[in-house]
C-alpha cells in the first residue's frame, strides 16, 4: 500500500476497541468484548460475525490483531503498522496534552494508576502489549483530556486548598474529549458550528461538555471519568462521607472500592443491568426498579445539560454523541421532555425516524426550537488525525 498504515487502539476497562487506516481510507474495526463469560471480537469487515477469541483475557487481544486482520484479506502478508494512536484516559496536567508514547510517558502513565486503576490501567496495560507486539513502531498517547486542556482554571479547581491543587495535581481534568472533538469538527466542517453549544455524549460513560466558539470551557467529569453523570456501570458524582460510609460498612478496601463505584453501580446498581434497551422494555411491563434506574439516569444528564448552559451563559444548539444517544429513540425522548425552557423542542416525527448513519440529523422543531443535533462521533479519525500529527 502507497499510504502509511496507522493503527489505532482504543482500550475500555471491559473492551478493546481497533481500527485500522491507510491514509485516509478505513481498512477495517475490530472489537474485542466478553460474552457469557467468554471474549469474542467483531469484525466490521465480516458482517459483524461474533468469533470467539481464544484469549484468557483483554491484555492479549493486541497480539491477535493483526493476525485477524490478514487472514480476513483487510491486510496483504508484507504489509507493516507504520505508527499506531492510543486513546489515553488519565488524570494529570501531563496528560492534558497528545504525546508521543515513550518510556518517560510510560513511567509518568505508571505514576498514576494508583490514582484512577479502572481507567489508567487499561491504557498501560495496552500501552506495555503494543510495544511487545509492535516493536520500533511509534505509539501516540491521544489524550482524552487534551479538548478541555482550554477551561478557565475557576472551572478547574475542586474547593480545596490551592497549595494541594497544585503540588499534587489534583483538578478538574475533564474526558471524553476526543469524542466532543470529533463531533465539534463535524460540525465546523458542515457550517453547523454555533457559538454557545452543549454536547452530551452518552455511552458506557456518560457527561455533558460545554464548548464556546469551538473550544471547551467546562466538562461534567472531573479528577477521573468517575465523577459527574450517573452512567451504566458508574455512581457519578457521590458525597465523599457516602463512600467512605460504604467502604466502613462493607469492610471494602480502596481497590474495592473502586470497582464498587466504577462497575457495580449507575444504572447496574438500581436497576439490575447496565443495559439501557433492556431497562427500557423491562420499565415499560412495569418493572419498578428500571423505571427509578431511568429517571435517576436522565434526571442526571438534564441537570448536566442546565449546569453547562449556565457555564455558557446561554445555549445556541444542544447536540447529541455517543452510543446511547445516537441509538435510543426513547432516551433523546425522555431527555428532552423538560427542556422547553431552554427553546429546545424535540420532533417526534424526526426522532422516531432516525437511522444510524454518520451524517449530522436535525430532530428539533424546525420553526419553534433552538437546533437539536444528532452528531455520530467518530473516535477512531480523530485518533488517527492526533498520531499524524506527531507521528
């Protein structure tokens, strides 16, 4: 192939996600996920075909990759990885920037996975196979912070005493950033960019940014993707004395701990399962507990709506990201029952006749509401777009 073929890797605490480019041109996507307790991955190029694994665990699944990716035709014998982009999701002023991947990033990525271990532990754990796998090939760490790197520092700081803040770099820091990146260059690029625009991105991690005149002033997460929202498997924003109540009730260690709050609460912990289609089907034959786990859920996401549009002094256009809110016509639904006092009234018609797809869909009332915008995120080229330029 004439083009550089660049790699992108995407780790999740519960996936591992792949995507292969030459030049501009997707050659293929690879997911790699558990189900009924095995690891299967999806090819995008197989008809979305679950093949099981034959991994013990996620750390493996980079030494699988290209394997798959040449025997499924996507990949010639000869045909090398010139560079590879890491999604990077960690706390710290360091990692407010992309960087190239070395063993000073390393050491640095390694100094804090005590700090947030369901998060940074991922991306070293990533970070230590690509390098087996790909010897010599230069890895980019993609910040997920870098987009809210521009927030003023009244947005930064916790209430806490500054000295702290600074010597131990305790802040603000605010993810999800590539992805409200991508959605904010779709929509420069389409001549859809409006000046005071709040972007609610909703997936398996949930938060609500703040952008003005295209850079980022807020973000609903703080020092790690734990706080705000309440997401599938995620508390959110929890009183500090609420968990340190937990942690003396249930004799929970700090490790623990954070997998009580990272993977066994938000909408597992009050409904019974973090999948939102099946809270849905079971909250409408009556379910109790998927209709408290609902409400909590969008309650959340609208107060995160209101928090950033007072953030912005305003809003111009509300768009929509992320998996849940591109897929769920009963989601953007509920979410947008209460917020006529904002000018923004969704289309029923046009909600219910959304498909997916990655153009930018409009679902307000064209004459009565401030825009309403389906933008799909596009993770993976916006990863891609980060390693070539340091790369």
């Amino acid at each position: 192939m004439d083009s550089q073929i660049i790699l992108i890797a995407n780790p999740g605490s519960v996936s591992r996600k792949y995507a292969l480019f030459a030049g501009d041109k997707l050659l293929g996507e690879l997911r790699f996920e558990w189900l009924n307790g095995e690891l299967i991955y999806n090819l995008s190029t197989s008809n979305n075909e679950a093949v099981f694994a034959n991994i013990a665990n996620l750390g493996e699944a980079s030494s699988k990759v290209m394997d798959i990716f040449r025997k499924s035709g996507v990949l010639q014998a000869n045909d090398m990885v010139g560079a590879i982009g890491l999604r990077v999701v960690a706390p710290g002023s360091y990692f407010l920037k992309h960087r190239v991947a070395d063993a000073q990033y390393e050491e640095n990525l390694s100094r804090v996975a005590g700090l947030a271990p369901i998060h940074v532990s991922a991306a070293l754990e990533e970070l230590g196979s690509l390098k087996k796998q790909f010897a010599g090939v230069k890895i980019i760490g993609a910040s997920d912070s870098a987009f809210h790197a521009t927030r003023p520092d009244y947005a930064k700081y916790y209430g806490i005493p500054k000295k702290d803040a600074d010597s131990f770099d305790v802040k603000r820091f605010g993810y999800h950033g590539i992805s409200v990146s991508s959605v904010i260059n779709k929509l420069e690029e389409a001549g859809k960019l409006a000046p005071k625009v709040v972007v609610v991105h909703l997936g398996g991690g949930s938060s609500v940014s703040a952008v003005l005149n295209g850079r980022s002033i807020d973000n609903t997460m703080g020092f790690s993707p734990l706080e705000g929202l309440v997401m599938c498997t995620r508390s959110g924003s929890i009183d500090t004395t609420a968990v340190f109540a937990l942690k003396q009730i249930l004799k929970l260690g700090d490790p623990e701990m954070h997998d009580y709050l990272n993977n066994k609460a938000g909408l597992l912990g009050l409904g019974g399962s973090a999948d939102i289609p099946e809270l849905i089907a079971k909250e409408k034959i009556g379910d109790k507990d998927s209709l408290l786990a609902l409400n909590v859920y969008i309650y959340n996401v609208q107060k995160g709506i209101g928090e950033m549009v007072s953030a912005l002094g305003g809003i111009d256009a509300l768009v929509l990201t992320g998996t849940v809110c591109e897929r769920s016509t009963d989601i953007r639904h509920h979410l947008l029952e209460r917020m006529h006092y904002l000018d923004l009234c969704l289309d029923e018609l046009a909600n219910e006749g959304v498909l997916q797809s990655p153009d930018i869909k409009v679902i307000s009332r064209l004459t009565h509401s401030k825009p309403i915008l389906i933008v799909p995120t596009n993770e993976a080229q916006e990863i891609l777009n980060i390693t070539r330029k340091l790369s």
